[in-house]
C-alpha cells in the first residue's frame, strides 16, 4: 500500500495540497464514515467526489514524525533536497500539521526552523474498487498500466476485475509502461497518466477556437453520484459528508452550458486529483486563475501614483503598468502566459515594454522562423541553434489600417520555468502618445481613449503538452481573464468671433493665439505644428538634403509661413512685425508619436475662418492664455488676453470615467491665474470661487451666456472685456463705433455636452 500512496500523493500534487489546518487527518480515526472539505473553491464550479477505491483503514506502523537533521543540508552532495512530491509537516503545539508553504527557495530555512516527515502512516487493506467506477473505467486501468483482467481457465476466457487488483495498484504507482511502450517513469508524468484514464475530449468549442475541453468519460466513472458527492463552489469552502474510507477522485469542473461568462471570454482552472480519505480531511484548492489588473502611472519617479482615468494633451506620454502573479503551474508540463493590449485609434503604443517577475529583469526576444527565440532579429533571422535562448519576452503590434485600433501581444517565453516562483508579482510597463485622432468631434460625447488589456493563459493541467520549442502547443486548452481596461482623456476649446451688434454677423480673419503649460502638439482647424527644440533644430541642419524637414515660423495672423523674416520676396524685405517669433521655428505634423513628448510650453495661433470659428484640440487640465493677436478689418483688437481653466474631474461612481469643465477667469488680472484645487460655487451667485470664476457653457450655439464682447468708439481703440451678457458701448461725436465679440465654447473631445 505504501506505493499506491505514493501514486496517489503525486496525483494530489497535481493542483491541490493536504492541508489540516492545524487539525490531524485522523482526529476522527475509528468512525466508519467521514468528511473531505477543500478550500478556496471558486464560485461556478462543481465539485464532484467519485470513489474508485475502498479498503479497511489499518495502521501499518504508529503515527510518527522526524525532524529533518540541517547537517543533510551540507556537503558537496547535500543529502536532503526539496521533494515537491513530498508531503512536510510542521509542529504546533502537540500536534504535527502540514506545511504548505515549504518551496525550493525556502527548504534550507524550514529545515533549520525544525521541519518534519511522517514515518508512521495509514493505510488501507482489503482493496475493493469503489462504487463510482464501471467495470468500463476498470478496464481503461488495466489496459493503461498493461495489467492482466482476463484469463484462461479449463479453455475458457473469463474477466475478473478483482483477481489482479493488488498488481494494478503497483504498476499504478510505479508508473509501469504500457507493453511495447516507453513511456517516462517520472512522478508527474505518473500523476498526468492516472488522472487522464477518466477523461475524454470533449468537442464543445463554447469558449472559442481550439478551446477543446476534457470531461468525465460516462463510461468509466458514474457521472450520477449521490447528491451528498456532488458541490458548488462558493469562493471559500466546502465539504462532503459520510465519506467510506478509501480513495476518492475529485473533479473540479467549469460547466461550459451554464457558463455565460465564457461567451465574455473568461475561463476558470479545472483539475482533477486523487484524495485519501482514512480521517476527516482538509485540502487546499491550488488550482489558480491567474488575474491581470491594467494602471496608468501618473507622477514623478518615487511618487508616482496608479489610476483608472487621467487626462492629458496631444503629445503626451502615458505610462501603463499590469499587474500579475506568478501562479501554481502544479502538475503543467509547459504553461501559457500571453497579454493582449488593446488601444484605440487616439493612442500610439511607444514599444517599449519592460517586465519583471519577482526581482527577476526580463530581456526582449525575438521569435526566428523555425519557432525558437533568439536575442535580436538579426538573430532571429540567421536561425543558428547556437544562439537560441530560453526566456525573455516577445512583443508584436499591428494597427488596423481602417479602425487604426493598435492590438499588442506579449507573450512571456518559457513561463513554465517560473513554477517555483509561484506567488510572485509579475510587473509589465509601457506606455503610449496621445495622438492626433484623440479628439473625434463627430461623436456625441466624450468617452475618451479606452485601453485594455487581458491575459490568455493554460488552465488544463492535464493537457498541457509542449511543442518541439520547449512551448504550449496551440491546441492546448486556454483560458482568458475580463478585460482590465483604463481611460485617458483630452479636451478642446472653442472661440467664436462675432459682431457684437449682430450675434449671427460672423467674423472671419480674427487670429487668436492659446498658451498653457499643458499644451505639447494642439490641433488649431485641423492643422498641426509642433515646436522644435535647439536640439531638434540643429539635427535638422545637420541632417542630408533627403532626411531634412521644412521649418515653418508662426504668424501674428494664425498662420504658419516657410519664409525668413528678412527675406526677399517680389522685390520686397519681409518684415519680421508680422512674425509672433523670428527664432521659434515648427515643424508641421500629420501624425503624432512618441518624438512630441515634451514639457515645453509654447503658444499656438490661428485665425477664425468663414463661421467666425476656431478650434482648439488636444488640451489637458490646466490654465490657458489666450490672446487675440490679429482684429478683422474695421474692428478694434483685444488689448486684455483671456484665461480659462480646464478642471478634468474622475466619475464617482466609475473610476475609469471622467469629465472636463471649463471655467473662465473674470476679474482683473496680468497674469494667468492659478489653478484652484476645486472649484466651489458661489452661493446665490453663478460665479465660483469667491466671484473670481465664471462656467463657459458648453453648446453648439454661437452667442451663449459665456459671450465676451468688444467694441470701439469711432474707430479709437477703448477696448474693453465686458461682463457676461453685457454690451459696452463707447459714443464719440455721437457715432456707434462698429463692436466685435468673442465666444468661448468648452467643447469635449469626443463631442459637445449641453450644460
């Protein structure tokens, strides 16, 4: 009997461990019936408990347990070594219990600390097949272990399943080759063997393609035992009752017709063990589910803090971070450990992924042809075995040409070398752009950039074969974690210019210039340029006639022109009054990356068109100048510039949520103001924060409430910023002067939300 326990100890090694929770498994020695409880079962699985086995529980030898000598530890050729088939035991107070977290790492530490083996055991005689096993599954048994069932007497062949019962359990726990075979005579392999005698392919492809599952075989076992042998998983423990003595088979199942979560992709662990039962017993369910939760990273390095929603201009880089745990690959041959990034259109992924396990730094790999992994692509290309690596990571991206949604695979090569690691984080970091489709004004609200990410990993311990590469096989059963998703977010402004005498009188040619320290690349009508450092401008001249860009220089009339100040042209010497900066030069974009981050703060200008219109895209929280630079002719210019704040505030009730408010400032000022930390309405005023702020409204409308008005007196400029709804008039000799007027729209980057 002691090798059918060791057959049986190695199945149980497979996805759960013995654990008596500080009781004996033999408190209850001498009753004729008892209890299996497993813990952390998981909510939507069955449990099932079918007996293969049965037999009179006798004591071959008295309960008794030695401490491991620490001189084993020692040596050249240390004599004491971790046994991950090996059951240990720690002393509390009088009683010995199971240690369930002896690992590779540790050994040397429990052994020092006083570490125990169980040299006493319980066993069970008179073996009798068990009463959830059909003479079918007793003959899938001898046939896989190459055991007699049939013999021949006076001419006659005749089956008798219990004649050779004894043989059975010794070439079960020796792992004995089938005639003619060779199959490895090592424990896990011995474990994979026994479990699968009971199992079938099941053909139900529910969970997507080559998602093939394995269910009980109906020929072999009972699929209908008592009620009293069948358990739901509830997220914590459960427990069978009135269990025989004997060997029990517990199958952990997800069932596939009543799982609605599998058609959102999510797929749980199933295991199968082998369990003694010869007292009231207690196991501990290993059978994870790996999970993967996705932050953006926000603050310096040291501070840095993880959220749901940020927001932030076009140029800016957002830094992600997943979040894993290594988990219990007990009983896998190869494991699957695969994250699939989604990010839509108004993200650029930055390739820069960078995972660590535990204290552990992994290198980017290359995948060659012949489907091993190499350390670069050139490499990867040549193919030569010599070069061929065993871990790191790969990481490949497509962006769809029509949708431009980025999808990105990482995929962890070799994961199953991390078996010993279980427990351990599992950090992934990269990052993003804002781009320049972040703001689509078509939409009709703002739901921002969404980005997610989901893990694909192995779930089948039985069933994890590996390919010639040392990896899963394609057809290994998978399962996926929900989508962990984030959100960032981007706003636009809006300005109108109108006639302040005649609202729908719309003026074209006005320029505006905006300048916040918020603003990387802004979209100003639809077009983009970004200023360029001393460093970007001297690479530039550096650079050969074919690799150069143009350099443009910004206008006071919002437009952007190649030309010099000084230059000739047509005979005449191009004034350097009309440029808003003879030395700041642009480079004009179409698509924006990772090459736009900046911090810099620079103005962006830009004239009203036809509908008196200017927009404003790709702006994040912050305060905002924005000055008139150019009038339309006949109307005077605005001397006092114009500041707005735009307040991003995350949804109470979603995290990944998030909306923008903007405020504009009212009371005098000569420079831009601070942003509060919030804004606080007034009471029975409809300013905020002490009458200092003002809320634009945001509508499609051209003249609202938010309506800045300037007009003139006779052609004198006596500019003035009148309060909401309010209309200055300045009379010289009893002439109207023709007035000008300004509206600022808070407009949403996905689209406009009334107030």
């Amino acid at each position: 009997m002691r090798n059918f326990k060791k057959i049986l100890a190695l199945v149980l090694a497979l996805t759960m461990v013995v654990g008596l929770m500080g009781v004996s498994v033999f408190a209850a020695e001498g009753a004729e019936s008892y209890t299996l409880t497993i813990n952390n079962t998981v909510n939507g699985h069955k449990y099932t408990a079918y007996q293969i086995f049965v037999g009179t529980k006798a004591d071959t030898t008295s309960n008794a347990y030695t401490v491991m000598d620490p001189a084993g530890l020692e040596g050249e050729t240390p004599t004491l070594k971790f046994d991950a088939t090996e059951t240990y035991f720690k002393k509390v107070g009088e009683d010995y219990v199971v240690d369930t977290t002896v690992t590779a790492e540790n050994f040397a530490t429990k052994v020092n600390a006083g570490l125990y083996l169980r040299t006493g055991n319980v066993s069970l005689g008179d073996m009798a097949w068990g009463a959830d096993i059909t003479d079918e599954g007793k003959k899938a048994l001898y046939n896989e272990y190459g055991v007699a069932y049939t013999f021949t007497e006076d001419g006659t062949t005749k089956t008798d399943y219990n004649k050779n019962i004894l043989a059975l359990v010794e070439a079960i726990a020796n792992n004995t080759p089938k005639s003619g075979t060779s199959t490895d005579n090592s424990e896990s392999d011995a474990a994979v063997r026994f479990a699968s005698v009971f199992y079938e392919i099941d053909n139900d492809t529910t969970g997507g393609t080559g998602n093939t599952n394995k269910k009980v075989n109906a020929a072999y076992l009972n699929t209908n035992p008592a009620s009293s042998q069948i358990k739901d998983g509830n997220n914590g423990s459960i427990t069978f009752d009135g269990l025989a003595s004997g060997y029990y088979l517990i199958d952990d199942t997800y069932p596939l017709e009543e799982g609605s979560d599998k058609e959102n992709g999510v797929d749980y662990s199933i295991s199968r063990i082998m369990v003694q039962i010869v007292g009231n017993t207690t196991i501990n369910n290993k059978a994870d589910k790996p999970t993967l939760d996705k932050d953006i990273v926000e603050g310096e390095t040291g501070s840095e803090v993880e959220v749901d929603t940020s927001n932030g201009s076009i140029g800016d880089e957002v830094k992600y971070k997943l979040d894993s745990v290594v988990p219990n690959m007990d009983g896998y041959e190869s494991y699957l450990f695969e994250i699939t990034d989604t990010m839509t259109k108004g993200l650029t992924f930055n390739d820069n992924v960078a995972i660590k396990i535990g204290d552990d730094t992994l290198n980017r790999v290359y995948k060659g042809s012949d489907g091993f992994f190499y350390p670069t692509e050139e490499k990867a290309t040549s193919g030569n075995e010599a070069d061929r690596v065993t871990s790191g990571f790969t990481v490949n991206y497509t962006t769809d040409a029509s949708t431009k949604v980025t999808t990105v695979k990482i995929y962890i090569v070799n994961f199953i070398q991390y078996q010993a690691k279980a427990g351990n984080a599992i950090a992934v970091t990269y990052s993003a752009t804002i781009n320049q489709d972040a703001l689509d004004t078509s939409a009709a609200t703002n739901a921002g950039q969404e980005n997610k990410a989901k893990l694909t990993f192995s779930n089948k311990p039985n069933e994890s074969g590996k390919g010639t590469n040392g990896e899963p096989e394609e057809t290994n059963p998978k399962g996926e974690t929900p989508d962990s998703k984030v959100t960032t977010y981007t706003h636009g402004i809006e300005i109108f210019k109108v006639d302040a005498n005649d609202s729908s009188k719309k003026l074209q040619d006005a320029a505006f210039t905006i300048e916040g320290d918020a603003q990387n690349v802004v979209i100003a009508n639809n077009e983009m340029y970004v200023l360029l450092t001393s460093d970007e401008v001297a690479a530039n001249d550096a650079a050969a006639a074919a690799d150069k860009f143009d350099i443009y220089y910004m206008l006071k009339d919002g437009t952007y022109t190649k030309t010099e100040a000084g230059s000739v042209v047509d005979g005449k010497t191009v004034s350097a009054d009309d440029y808003v900066s003879t030395t700041e030069k642009y480079k004009k974009i179409t698509v924006v990356d990772k090459t736009q981050n900046t911090s810099t703060s620079y103005k962006t200008t830009a004239k009203t068109n036809e509908s008196g219109y200017i927009e404003f895209r790709g702006l994040g929280e912050g305060v905002y100048t924005i000055t008139e630079t150019k009038a339309p002719s006949g109307y005077n210019i605005l001397t006092a510039p114009i500041y707005v704040a735009i307040k991003f505030t995350v949804d109470d009730t979603d995290p990944t949520k998030g909306t923008f408010a903007t405020y504009r400032y009212v009371k005098d000022a000569t420079s831009a103001p601070t942003m509060p930390a919030t804004f606080t309405k007034d009471e029975g005023a409809e300013t905020y924060n002490s009458g200092a702020w003002e809320l634009l409204g945001q509508t499609e409308e051209v003249k609202i409430e938010s309506d800045i008005v300037i007009e003139n007196n006779n052609g004198t400029e006596l500019p003035s910023t009148g309060g909401i709804g309010t209309t200055i008039f300045y009379i010289v000799g009893g002439l109207l002067a023709v007035g000008a007027g300004v509206v600022l729209v808070s407009k949403k980057r996905m689209g406009k939300v009334d107030d």
